[in-house]
C-alpha cells in the first residue's frame, strides 16, 4: 500500500477562521495500479465563517467561477467547530463525519446548537457536474428560538415569537453562486410552532384594520402546525392550522421565493370575539358563518407582495356549506320518503297478515259448522229410522 504520512497537527487560518488537522495519508505513492490516496483525518475549529471563505456572488457582479474539482482521493473523518456561520445561521458546538469519494461531500452525524434548540441532519453535495452540482439536505431542528432564526434571513427580530421544531427534506441543483436554482430546487417538510405570538407585523397590522378587529394586531398561539413543500420556487401548504385563545386559523396556499402570496385562510372566531364582533362582520348572512358552537368564521384571500398583501372576502366556503345543506336537505328528504314508504309496507303486511288471520278463522268456523250439521243430519236420519223401523 506504500508508506503513510502522519500530520500530527495542522493548522491554518484565513480572515477570523482557523482549523487544525491531524491525520494520515495512506496510497500517496507507490500503492497499487489505479489506487487513491486515502485520507482520514480529524478537523477542528475555534470559528469557521463559511460567508467569509466562500461568499456567495453580490448580484451584477459579474459571472461567478465555475466550481473546481474535488481532489481524486478518498477522505474520511470527523469534525468539530466551537463556532460555524453558514449562511448567515450561527451555529456553536457542532459536530459530524465527513467523507469524499467521487466527487461527492458527504456530512453525516451532524448535530449543533442553533438559536436555543438542536440542529441534526446531512448533507450530500454532488458536483460530478461541476456545472450545476446538486444538494441534498435531510435536516431536524427542535425547540428552537424562531424570531431568532428568521431574523437571520428577514427583519422579523421580535415579531413572530415562539420555539420552533420542523423537519426537512430538500434537494436540488445549485448555481455558480452556491444558491439553489429557486425553480429547480425542491423540498418537503414539517413544521411545529408552541406557545407563540406574531406582533408588531405590518402585514397582520393591515389585516387587522381591513378585517376591522383590532385586537388582531397581536396574535397569541399555543400551537401552529402544518406541512410544507418548496415547488417551483413557491412555498406551499395546505394545512397551516394556528390555533389561539382569540382565534383558530387555517392557512391553504403558496408564498413565491420572490415575495408573491396567493392564499386562502379561513379564520374562527373565539366565542367571546364573535359575541363582540359578529353582527358587524357578516350581516344578515352571519348564520352561513357560525358554527356549532355559535363562533363566526371568516374566509378570504390574501394576494399580493409581503411588502403589499391584497386582501378580498372568499365566498367558496359559503358556497359549499350551502351545498352542503342542500345535499343534506336532499339526504333528509331521502330518508323521510324511504321512512314513509317503509311504513306503508309495514301497514301493508300488517293488514296482510290480518286479513289472512280473519280467513283462517272464517274458514275455520265454517268446517266447524258443517261438522256439526252433519253430525245433527246423522243423529236426525238415525232417529227416523229408527221411527219407520219401529212395529
């Protein structure tokens, strides 16, 4: 296999990151014909800044480089990093396995503190074309801090509050800049949301004044859960439930990766807000919006930007609970016919059954009576014979 070199330690540093490496090298020369060198080593780290070593390109800044190959050697190893910036996301204490074998970066294990949670998950990068590589990320996060997390990405520090757990699948290919190819790019996930509030928003500040329940300024939930999948560079879902003490939300639709909404949201008002609210929001339709408890729901469309949000009232659910008394209107008269109706033949039996009785009876007292006039012709015409018989 040839000999083996042994770094007992190397270190590097570039702008605020640093690594050190020990390891060894085995096939670097004089292995068999068409062997690798292989490397397994261990890496660590004070503070790596992926931003700072790999920006992505500024836009208008002209072409980015093509990507450049992997060394054609086999690597296996493990990693730690007190402190790890990718994209914009502060991670401390991670760790995880790496490995590179055909011009595939795998990271596996990895496990981190993010935002007041764990992270867990792995990466596949796979640049064999080097042209457009393709990502795979399977990823966990629990109980994290997400104003925290998303104020990494969006000016939403200290507007939407809560401990965030979700999981997610995602892949796709990646442009020259180390983005995702937003109409290729994929991803499936789920998303859990405890003990919550969204304040201070200007999107749900004009929902409230449109909507004309001010208290929908600030919004409080104990839970908000759902599904979503990226498709076609929109994020979409069709069950986001929010459920709060003023009120319970359903949340159908997409948001686009360029800031466009089309969604459909239908909102439950509490019992204590539809008390105070209900006459003046529906009018003479209100009933078509109650339901069994007496609690108003609301359904509209929200379109537009997130810089712009359009609002509009949605009659489909009125539509269809109409529908659906008709149907079951329908489904009542059905049943009230073919209660009817077996009824009648009930009777009918009934009075089958009877009227077969009464024939049997008659027919009965008929064979009775003919027995007993024969027998009284008999006792008759013994007697008479006995007359003419008599000297």
């Amino acid at each position: 296999d040839g000999p083996t070199l042994t770094v007992q330690r190397f270190t590097g540093r570039s702008g605020r990151s640093d690594l050190a490496l020990t390891g060894t090298v085995t096939n670097l020369y004089g292995g068999p014909a068409g062997s690798k060198p292989v490397i397994r080593c261990t890496l660590a780290s004070e503070y790596l800044d992926l931003d700072e070593l790999f920006p992505p390109v500024a836009p208008g800044a002209g072409k980015p480089e093509p990507y450049e190959s992997f060394p054609d050697v086999v690597v296996s190893g493990d990693g730690a990093a007190k402190r790890v910036r990718l994209r914009r996301l502060d991670l401390t204490d991670v760790r995880l396995r790496l490995s590179i074998q055909d011009q595939v970066l795998r990271l596996t294990d990895v496990t981190a503190a993010a935002y007041g949670g764990r992270l867990t998950g792995t990466v596949v990068h796979d640049q064999k074309n080097l042209a457009q590589p393709v990502v795979q990320v399977n990823a966990r996060l629990d109980s994290v801090q997400v104003s925290e997390l998303l104020s990494a990405f969006i000016p939403i520090k200290g507007r939407v509050l809560g401990r965030l757990s979700t999981t997610l699948a995602a892949g796709g290919p990646v442009s020259l800049d180390g983005m995702p190819v937003k109409t290729a790019f994929s991803a499936l996930g789920t998303l859990t949301l405890a003990d919550g509030q969204v304040v201070n928003w200007p999107p749900l500040q004009r929902l409230a004044a449109w909507i004309k329940i001010p208290t929908f300024e600030r919004l409080d939930f104990r839970s908000l859960v759902g599904t979503l999948r990226v498709e076609g560079g929109r994020i979409i879902t069709d069950d986001l439930l929010m459920v709060g003490p003023k009120a319970d939300w359903l949340v159908r639709g997409a948001a686009g990766l360029d800031g466009s909404l089309d969604y459909r949201i239908k909102t439950t008002l509490s019992e204590g807000l539809s008390a105070q609210y209900g006459s003046g929001l529906a009018g003479r339709a209100l009933s078509l919006f109650r339901d069994e408890r007496g609690r108003v729901g609301l359904a509209f469309t929200v379109g537009g930007t997130l810089d712009s949000p359009r609002f509009g009232w949605d009659t489909s659910p009125v539509r269809d609970q109409v529908a659906r008394a008709q149907e079951q209107g329908k489904q009542m008269l059905a049943e009230k016919q073919q209660q009817v109706e077996d009824l009648l033949r009930q009777r009918q039996a009934a009075a089958q059954l009877q009227a077969d009785s009464l024939r049997q009876r008659a027919a009965g007292l008929v064979r009775q009576q003919a027995d007993t006039l024969r027998e009284d012709v008999k006792k008759k015409a013994k007697g008479l014979l006995r007359g003419l018989l008599r000297p």
